[in-house]
C-alpha cells in the first residue's frame, strides 16, 4: 500500500489517513482504538509509525518471511503462465529489495518459467520496453501459440491416420442390425 500512496505524491501523514480510509471490518475498529491508545495530545501518526503498528498486528514478520520464502522458490512448473503470473504478482511485494528495479523483476519472472518459454522470453527482455506485464503477456501469447501448433500437430496425424485405413480395416457390418422385438 505505501508504494501507491507514494505514486500519489502524499505526505506521511495523508498516507496514514489515506490508509485508514481503506480499512474494514475488525481493521477499522483495530485502528480506531490503536488511534485512541496514543492519547489526544498525540502528534498526527506518520506512516512509519502506522505500518509499524499494522504489519505486526496483521502480518506477523513469520507470514511475512514465508511469503517471501515462496517467492524466491516459485517456478512455473506445472502452471500455466497465467497462474504463474498471478502467484508471481501476488508474491512479489513481499520481496521489494530482491526486484527493485524493474529489470530485476522481468529477469526473475522469465527465469523461473518453464523451459519450453525461457530462450524465447530472454530473448523478448532485450527489447528497452519490457516491463513485467509485457513479458506476462508475452509469455502468455507464446505458450497459447505453442499449445496451439502442438494441437495442430495432433489433429493432423489423426486425420493422417484415419485416411491411411486400409478397406480390409473394416471388417463386417459398419451398422449394427436393430432389434425387432417380435410380438
């Protein structure tokens, strides 16, 4: 949340405030009484003093770590690109020193893809303008298009051999008789 509030050009304080606007539920009575906790006199909350408050209440550093731990392990292997996409993304802020560049986070992506995608993918991250989505989006594209070529491939050797079938291949009657049920 702090990366988008910083995007948004706000001040420590406004992020605070920001924040608390976007809390529910049990959070918002969490922050009200931790609000209250500080006194009255108390300066406005600044966002370091906010997060660290929050985080340990809603997501232990052992969460945290794990994620992380996840993050660095996560492969594509059986998933799809799409589902390797959204575990990728769905990790990656919990590692924001590890890919703190953009290219650094293109890199990780595309060397944990399956190795049916990586040389075609490298290849993609020469381009200036690759940033992570594009090389999802990319990535996703190829492995459609090879899932593609490869169903393409099939199909043609079963028609392939469907057409090969020799006349004596069919032995018999091709229709059933019916049954007649005799009254």
């Amino acid at each position: 949340m702090q990366r988008t509030l910083r995007v948004m050009h706000a001040l420590d304080i406004e992020s605070v405030e920001l924040a608390s606007y976007r809390l529910w539920d049990v959070a918002v009575q969490w922050y009200e009484t931790w609000e209250l906790s500080r006194g009255t006199n108390a300066p406005p909350t600044v966002w370091e003093e906010f997060s660290g408050a929050f985080l340990p209440h809603y997501l232990p550093a052992e969460i945290r770590q794990a994620r992380v731990d996840r993050f660095l392990t996560l492969k594509q292997g059986n998933m799809s690109v799409w589902e390797y996409s959204l575990q990728f993304d769905s990790l990656v802020r919990y590692a924001p020193s590890i890919v703190d560049e953009m290219s650094d986070r293109v890199h990780r992506f595309v060397v944990r893809l399956g190795p049916h995608l990586i040389n075609e993918c490298f290849t993609a991250t020469l381009l200036d303008s690759m940033g992570i989505s594009r090389i999802q989006a990319y990535a996703q594209n190829f492995e459609d298009w090879q899932r593609q070529q490869y169903e393409n491939r099939n199909e043609g050797q079963r028609k392939k051999a469907r057409s090969a079938r020799q006349p004596e291949d069919f032995s018999g009657d091709p229709m059933p008789p019916y049954l007649v049920n005799s009254v």
